[in-house]
C-alpha cells in the first residue's frame, strides 16, 4: 500500500464505486496538499466487526467527509468530528467490504495533510471508506 504522500494526479486509487464495488479510480487533484505544518487530526480505533480481536487506525483530518454504514448501504457522509464510538463505517478487510466499529477517537497532531480528489468523491484510506 502506497502513503499518501507519494501519490500522484492521474496515480489509480481503491475506491467504492455507486454500485458499493471495490475499483481502482485516478486520482484527478487535492483540495489540500499541504507537505509542512502542524495540523489537528482524528486518530479513530476501528473494531472490524465479526473479527473482534482486531482493530485498526485511522488518522484523519476533522473536517474530511466520512461515510457511516449499516449492514446494507451507505448511509450519509458527515464531517470526522461528528463521528462516535459505535458508529460503523465500511472497511476493506481481505478485498471485501465489511463493517468496521469505531471504539475510540484521539485528537492528534500531524505534519503532513492531504485531501485527494477521485471521480466517485471517494478514497480507501487506512481500509476505510472516506
């Protein structure tokens, strides 16, 4: 898996299509691409549900759009800092999309942050949909 920070316009992401499809999308621009700073993020615990003994990070800028789901669709995308611990979003886990529990949320600082842009206006970030 490739950081963020050495992606490239045109470079083909993972993304969920309309359809709830895991395909590859270009990347086609960044609202913010910012290399130097120090920037307020989310660190988010994710449970993988039916997998309860393994949870992931996702470091995420408070203001970036993230998807909740439920066990059939996607439900709307709203702002990181709306997020709690219970919501689900949709996580790839083994090239399947499946639900993902959020158990915790930190404030952190970062140095880098990055917004890239995709024709479905969405990203796999971490595994999770954004």
């Amino acid at each position: 898996m490739k950081s963020l920070s050495n992606i490239v316009i045109v470079e083909r992401v993972l993304v969920i299509n309309k359809g709830n499809k895991l395909i590859y999308e270009p990347i086609e621009g960044f609202i913010h691409l910012q290399r130097n700073g120090s920037y307020s993020f989310l660190l988010i615990h994710i449970e993988i549900d039916d997998h309860s003994n393994i949870t992931r990070s996702l470091f995420i800028s408070p203001n970036h759009l993230i998807f909740l789901a439920n066990n059939t669709e996607l439900q709307n995308a709203i702002f990181a800092s709306q997020l709690h611990s219970g919501d689900h979003v949709k996580y790839v886990y083994k090239n399947e999309i499946i639900l993902g529990k959020i158990r915790n949320i930190y404030l952190t600082i970062e140095e880098v942050y990055y917004a890239p842009l995709t024709p479905s206006d969405t990203i796999i970030i971490d595994n999770v949909l954004v």
